[in-house]
C-alpha cells in the first residue's frame, strides 16, 4: 500500500495516509480531508442536542474555528480538544467566567 502525506483543511495538520483512507474521510465530510482530531469535532457537532447541523454545516463551522488558530495548527488542535471534552463532560463555560463566579460566590459568604 502507497502512504502519502495529506494536510487537514480545517487545522492544517499533516498526517500520512493510504490514498483507500483519504478517500473515505473525504466521502464522509463533504470532499474535505480532514485529521482524526477535526473529524471528531465535526462528527460530535452534528450529534449534539438542541441545534443540530447536517456534515457540511458542521465542517464548515470547525473550518472556522480553526480559522482563529491558523498561524499555529497545534494550538487549534489543543483548543479542539479542550473543546471537545468541554461539551462532553457538559461545562461549556469559559475558564474566565468559571473564575468570575467563584470570587462572586464567595463575596457572597
């Protein structure tokens, strides 16, 4: 089987894949390769509760997503993650907001 490098459209990170796998995952996301990371975003976008998006509205929204992280594709792909497990475990506040309530809550004590 040949390998060949591929760069993910969405945080630009490059991995080496079978031609049979880029395929696959192009197939799955609108024509777009996209790195085991992103297809995770994407895939847990399009199942979440209230507002669900179809695949090309949800690649299209990761895509912009890592748009803000562009000059550093590790950043994003952190940023990702810690995305991820946010909506996972249901915390979905910023650590700047998290940090506000607690010194308001204890003003209150």
């Amino acid at each position: 089987m040949e390998v060949e490098s591929v760069k993910c459209e969405c945080c630009g990170l490059e991995e080496d894949c079978t031609q049979v796998y880029i395929t696959e995952v192009k197939a799955k996301f609108d024509g777009k390769w996209l790195c085991g990371l992103c297809s995770e975003a994407v895939r847990d976008e399009v199942g979440r509760g209230k507002k669900q998006f179809g695949v090309e509205e949800a690649v299209r929204a990761h895509m912009s997503f890592c748009g803000k992280f562009n000059s550093n594709p590790a950043g994003g792909v952190a940023n990702g993650m810690r995305q991820i497990l946010r909506r996972r475990s249901g915390d979905l506040s910023s650590p700047s907001s998290k940090k506000y309530s607690r010194s308001a809550s204890a003003r209150l004590y």
